[in-house]
C-alpha cells in the first residue's frame, strides 16, 4: 500500500475559505480492484446547501455570540476545507442557555401532548423536505458518505421525530403511570459519528414528554445541530424550548454539571462517562449514558456465508467504524474461517473509498485527525503485539483524515485490538470451535453494546441471544435501527435505553 | 501496492460433453451424493441478498460509465421473440434489428444474439448471415418443459441441425421440486450431449417457479455440474421473472464455481428487463459481484425485447443532449 506524502496539509486547508465549492473535486472514489466498468463520478451538488461564514449559539431562539467572543473552526474531514467558524460555549453561555430552557420549561410542559406533537410532526416534516440539504451538509461536517446520509441519517432522524410525536398525548397509556410528569430542563451532549441522528434521539423523546432541551454537539461536526435550530425555528417551536451549544468538552462538563439541569443524557466515549457519572452522583439528576463498544460478530459453520459477509462489511465499515454498536470483532468458526476470509476480503477489495459526495462512495473519510492518530496508532499496537494485518488494496486521497479498511487475523482474547474500542475501519478477527465457546468469548469484554448471530439454524439465534450480554443483538443482519426499538448497553456500554417506548422512561419523573 | 486477495484460476470453457468438472466428479456419482451435495451449500438469506441487491441498486451511473454501460448492455442481448404468432417475417425482421439496432446511427452495437423457437432457427440464421450476431434457439419443449426426454432431445437437435449456435433448455422443475435431482441432472448432460461440439447450453431454471432462494443456488450449482455454458433465470412466460436478487445470487454461484474447478459459466437474466436503468442495474452486479471477466456478451446476456429499444433512445439522447421519441427506433 502507497502513502502518500501529507506534508502542508495544515497550511493548505486555513487558506481555504467557507464555501469554496471547488475543494471537494479532488478527491475520487474508485474501488481497490479495477475494472473495465469504471464508475465516472457522481457528486452529489454542495449547491444545495448553503454554509453561512459564521454560527452563533443557538439560545432562547436566537443566534448569539459567546460571552467570551471565543470562535473555532469547523473543517471537512475529506479535505481539510474550513467550513464556518463557530461561537465557542463557555460556561457563562452554558448558564445563560439552561436559564432560557428553565423559562420555556413551565408552559412547554403544560402544553397539552397533541399540541407538543404538532410541532414535532412539523419538525419531522420539515426535515423530510430539507433532507438532501442537511445530508449533504452532514456528510461535508463529518465525513461520511452522501449514500449514508442520504439512505440512514436522514430517514432515521425523520422518522425519530415523528415516532415520538406519536406518543406525546399517550404518555398516560405508555406504562409510567396515569399522569407522568417530565423532569424539567434535559443537559445532552452527543457525539460526532451520526450527528443529528444522535440530537433526533435526544431532542424528540425529551420534548415529546415535556422537556426543554440544552444540547452540546460535538466540536468536530457543529453544523448539522445549528441548522436543526434553524428548523426549529421553521417549526415555529417556542423560544428556549431547544437550545444548541457548539463548544468543546468544557462546555459540556459545565453543562452536566449545571445546578438547574434535571436530566444528562450523554452519548460518547466510555471515560467520558466515567466522569459525568462522578459529576452527578449525590445529585437528583437522571442520567443516561450510551458508551463505547466492542462489538462480537458471531459466525457460525452453517451460517449464509455471502450475507454474512455483507453484515460482517456492514457491521465495521459502515461509518467508517466510528459506530459505538460497531461489529468490531469478528468471532468466526474454526471451520469455516480460511473460506469466510477469502470472501471477506475479496468484498473488502471492492470497497470505494474517496469523495464522500460521490453518490458511489462506500467509504468515506476519518471524522478528525485526533481519532486517525487513535486509530493507526491501535492499527499499530496490533502489528507490534503480533496480530496479521491485511488492508484493502486503495489509494488514499492526499489531503484529509483516511484509513483503508483493514482486518487482522490471528488475534486473540489477549491482544489489545480485541479488547480496546478503535472506533474506525478495523477488524479483529478471532475463532472459535464451539457455541459456548464463541458465548465466553463474546462475553468477555467490559463493554455489551451490541452483538451480531450468524446462522441457518433458528434455535441456536434464540439460545445464543439469551447468552448473549449486549444491549442489541442482531441475528443474519447488522447495524439495523429503528426508532421503534431500544437501545442501550450492558456494563461499561452504559445504562437506560433509548429509542422505542422505553426510551420516554428516561424523560419521565417515574 | 500488493494485494492478497484471492485470485481466481484462470477461466477454462466447460466441458465439451455434459458432465462433472474433474474437481467435483465424487459429487455427481449417485443421487445421494448429488443431493447431499446440494443440500449442504450454505443458505440464503433472503432479506440479506434483496438487501445487496438493492444497494447495489442505488449505483449512480453517469456520463462515460453510461455510454460504456449502454453499448455493453446492447451488445448482451438476446433479441427475442417467442410468440405463437412468430412468422418468418416477423424473424426476418428481428434478426436485422439485431444485426444494426440503431439505422440512424452504425456506431451502435450488434446485439449479441437473437432467440427463437426451433422451427425459426433456419429462418433467423438467414436474417443474421454474415453477422456477429448468433442464433439460439429455446428448445425441450419450452417453456413447461413437460414432455419426455425423448422430445426434448429431438427438439434439441432440430434445433442444432438447423444451424442454433446456441440452446436454450428449461429444466424439469417438477423433478426438481419433487427433488429428483439426479434426473434433472441428467437431463441436462444428455441436452448438452445432443447440443454437440457447436452449440452452447443455457440451462433455464425458472426461477419464479422454484420459489426460494435456497433452491435457485442448488439449481444453479446442479446446472453448472451438468456441464451449463449458461444457466439462466427465467422464460419470461411466468409471474416472477429476472430480479436483480436471483441474478445476483446466480453471479455468486457462476463466482463460487469457477473458484472451485476453474470452469467460467455465463450468466442470463432474461424476462422483466425493460429499461436502461434496469440492464445497467444488473451491470453494476455484474462487475462488483465478479468482476470484469464477465463483463463480455460471451459471458452474461440480457434475455429481453422492449429493452432493446430504450438502451438505443437513451444512447442516442447521450449522443445528442435531447431525449429522442420512440418514432425515432424501429418497431418490429
């Protein structure tokens, strides 16, 4: 594999300016294994969405300044473009912000529910309509392919928002008592890997119950929540109801901490986690906490072996792995393992990496060079511990975050690529001989996200399942979602559910 | 930049008289073997093969890879017309569409080949003489396929005789179904003795018919060991023709086989493939399924007849920027 040189990268991408349409062209997507029928490229238009030089915060239904005045840069991971400079929250915005949310709380949440359900359904709707602006303008922040944004992020985040207006007036019927109360003002800080999916999960089940919300994205992909301000603005939504705080995690330390915050919901990394509970232990704060993952994809000798390839690729290299449910470790039967690898990499050879725009990409770019360095410098540790390492044969565009996608085979329990979370297009690949042993196994890790089952035979899903300690688990398919179904972890993977009717639990004093 | 990935063997024609590839000859020694076989592929999962099918769906083709998806598309059909109303005028009529498709423009492709019944093959060689354009012929008493081997075979010949570069043969389902496999099996070695040295067999499974995924992958794999040059959807005389998922799993299984005994088979969706969009939907299978080698008319085909007309309207508005009408093609 040829890396290229990926010198004055830096300097290249802070001469660029907000809007500069041209930059993305470079980058072209093409497969590892050439072929006769060579795709020209598909890019999706940047003309349909329109990035403003500069973002405020988002509170009390205005676009304001920091208290500080301080700004950061937001930049396209696929080529290091800057795409808007951002307003930096500070504490003393984050105190301005849940101060607003505590306003609006008392008439939102006297609201009858079917009249909080029309401006959900309304924001739903307006999402709908603007759904080819905001993924593209979501895969431009972070990276990932138009074909995703397009095809997952967006419907889902639809379809949160409506799933969840269906329950704001039958909260009385959804099992939390005859007159569930919310909890006030909701403190939620959410991830860069999806985004404004992660804000639907949050927003449309806080407000559905009667909760006004202050919500943090992350500092990496800012643009997708400032414009979901801009539709709730759209939607008519009362002032202070929802407030957006670009900012880093100082901002949302303040925030969880915040004295008038009555809810932290948090979706992110396993440390992080760690001290937001420190911080609200001793408070009455309710918490819910979505973690990191270590995923086990079990394949079993009788399994259908071309599908489960797809939901082996699908299970890691969708998002580019930065998935916390993510398939990262392939637990495959002894048996079958040299047959199901050959398959695996030759699908893996196919893989089109460039261009997120390009409506033909299946890979696109690393979110920021923060999690590139975490991930080849994992990529490395596993080499060094000894474990094979085989990378998709593809060119890597020169400017950007990029990581081919890669397995390793001969891991085992013991080496560190099977044991920590590496969050990109890396999987580990270990056997097993028998369903006990492929259980233990799959068991043992201090995270439980999620786990996939691959096999014919219908008894062992069942079995396997019941064993199975993981929030999710998949069987002959993986990373399916869908607003009707829960979703949460076991141990470090984090507690409280999300999603489906047990996810309004969270939002209610029950 | 080095790649491990696996390399296929380098592809060798099927064998010239019906039969097992050498690599898999154990298999076919008895009805139990066969069936043991067969039933030991791994299976199908439907929802999972629909669903590759239909990503691989959402391929955005533009530009060149239109133009070159086009005229490769073109130059796969099988122009067909299989009417109890065929006359030789009617076939006259098809062979010199197959022959020049496009009369405005010389630069469009020949097709591959055209399709008709047995008694036609005489009549439809005369229209393509002197052409690239082949001639096969349905035969074995198509499309039901119920009649005994006896006529089947001597369907078969005539068929030959009169000059079919290639036979299309329909299984006997019921036997499949009934799970007779080994007969099914040997009908297909004593179709593909009687097409002789000249002649290429696609084996037509009926996809529609055999109902589930997990019998099209053994149907595929059974007409394969049975020495197919093709194997082959559909007749188009049923509901359920042609879809992107069986032809896909059939790639998988052409894929799988060579892989195994080195033998290259070819690749036939035929009934229900109407418009560009469509054929260059099973293009794009075909190339991130297997790959190049068998982008080429020798190894997969379009069994279709309104097709024809939109590969060439969509060529001539890439041409020319506008949309042209259907007073622009020939009807036939």
């Amino acid at each position: 594999m040829t890396k290229k040189n990926k010198k004055n990268k830096a300097a290249d991408a802070s001469t660029a300016v907000a809007g500069g349409a041209a930059a993305a062209a470079t980058v072209r997507a093409a497969p590892a294994r050439s072929s006769a029928f060579e795709y020209a490229p598909a890019p999706e238009s940047r003309a349909v969405v329109d990035i403003a030089p500069s973002y405020g915060l988002f509170i009390d239904g205005e676009f304001t300044e920091a208290a500080d005045g301080r700004v950061f840069k937001t930049v396209s991971p696929a080529t290091e473009e800057v795409l808007s400079e951002i307003a930096q929250a500070g504490e003393a915005d984050v105190d301005r912000a849940v101060k607003a949310a505590g306003k609006a709380f008392a008439s939102w949440s006297a609201l009858p529910g079917a009249e909080r359900a029309k401006y959900l359904f309304r924001i739903a709707r307006i999402i709908q309509e603007r759904s080819r602006e905001l993924a593209v303008l979501e895969t431009l922040d972070n990276g990932k392919p138009i074909k995703e944004t397009r095809d997952a992020d967006l419907p889902l985040v639809a379809a949160h928002f409506f799933y969840y207006a269906g329950w704001a007036d039958k909260l009385e019927h959804a099992g939390y008592g005859t007159s569930p109360r919310p909890l006030g003002v909701a403190g939620q800080v959410i991830p860069w890997n999806f985004p404004l999916l992660m804000l639907a999960w949050k927003i449309a089940p806080a407000l559905a119950t009667g909760n006004t919300v202050v919500l943090k994205p992350a500092e990496t992909t800012p643009l997708s929540a400032l414009f979901f301000a801009d539709v709730c603005r759209q939607a008519g939504l009362p002032r202070g109801v929802v407030n957006i705080l670009p900012g880093y995690g100082d901002a949302g330390a303040a925030l969880v901490a915040h004295p008038d915050v009555n809810k932290v919901a948090f979706t992110g990394s396993t440390a992080v986690g760690k001290q937001i509970a420190r911080t609200v232990a001793g408070t009455r704060k309710k918490v819910t906490l979505e973690l990191g993952g270590k995923g086990a994809n079990i394949v079993f000798d009788d399994a259908p072996i071309d599908q489960a390839v797809e939901g082996i690729v699908n299970g890691i290299f969708f998002n580019q792995g930065q998935v916390c449910c993510a398939g990262s470790r392939l637990l495959v039967q002894e048996s079958i393992h040299d047959e199901l690898l050959d398959s695996l990499k030759r699908r893996l050879s196919t893989l089109r990496l460039g261009d997120p725009l390009d409506k033909n990409t299946d890979i696109g770019a690393i979110n920021s060079a923060e999690q590139l360095a975490r991930i080849t410098s994992l990529v490395e540790q596993g080499e060094a511990e000894g474990a094979e390492r085989w990378s998709a044969p593809c060119e890597l565009p020169e400017n950007g975050y990029w990581f081919a996608p890669t397995l390793f085979t001969g891991v085992t329990q013991a080496h560190t690529v099977a044991r920590d979370e590496i969050f990109g297009p890396v999987l580990s690949v270990l056997t097993f001989r028998t369903p006990d042993e492929a259980v233990a196994k799959a068991n043992n890790t201090p995270y439980g996200l999620s786990a996939g089952i691959w096999t014919e035979k219908g008894s062992r899903i069942l079995a396997v399942a019941n064993k199975l300690r993981a929030g999710v688990v998949w069987s002959n398919t993986f990373n399916k979602f869908d607003p009707t179904s829960p979703f949460g972890g076991y141990k470090e993977s984090g507690f409280g559910r999300e999603g489906g009717r047990h996810g309004l639990e969270a939002y209610l004093d029950v | 930049m080095s790649s491990t990935a696996p390399t296929s063997p380098q592809p060798s024609p099927a064998p010239e008289r019906g039969g097992a590839p050498a690599a898999l000859s154990d298999v076919t020694a008895s009805d139990s073997t066969l069936r043991r076989f067969l039933h030991g592929l791994p299976g199908v999962d439907a929802v999972g093969l629909e669903a590759r099918a239909a990503s691989l769906g959402t391929r955005s083709i533009k530009t060149t890879a239109k133009a070159y998806a086009i005229d490769l598309a073109i130059s796969m059909v099988d122009l067909t017309t299989l009417e109890g109303a065929d006359t030789p005028g009617k076939v006259r009529a098809l062979g010199a569409k197959a022959v020049r498709p496009d009369p405005s423009d010389r630069t469009a492709p020949a097709t591959a080949a055209v399709c008709v019944y047995p008694d036609m093959v005489a009549t439809a060689k005369e229209a393509v003489a002197g052409s690239t354009v082949k001639v096969a012929s349905v035969a074995t008493a198509f499309p039901a396929g119920r009649a005994s081997l006896a006529v089947k075979l001597a369907d078969v010949r005539e068929a030959v005789a009169a000059g079919a570069d290639e036979i299309d043969m329909v299984i006997d389902r019921g036997a499949f179904l009934a799970g007779n496999y080994r007969k099914v099996f040997d009908e297909i070695t004593a179709v593909k003795e009687a097409c002789g040295a000249s002649a290429r067999l696609k084996v037509i499974f009926e996809t529609g018919e055999l109902s589930t995924y997990d019998n099209i992958r053994r149907a595929s794999w059974l007409g394969m060991l049975a020495g197919a040059d093709f194997i082959k959807t559909s007749t188009g005389k049923v509901a359920v023709n042609a879809t992107p998922a069986n032809t896909l799993l059939m790639l998988e299984a052409v894929r799988d086989f060579r892989a195994q005994t080195g033998v290259q088979v070819g690749v036939k969706p035929a009934g229900g493939i109407r418009t560009t969009k469509d054929a260059i939907k099973f293009l794009v299978l075909v190339n991130e399924t297997v790959g190049e080698d068998w982008l080429d008319n020798h190894w997969f085909r379009f069994g279709a007849s309104s097709l024809l007309n939109d590969l060439l309207m969509q060529r001539q508005k890439l041409a020319t920027g506008r949309y042209s009408g259907p007073d622009y093609v020939t009807v036939d």
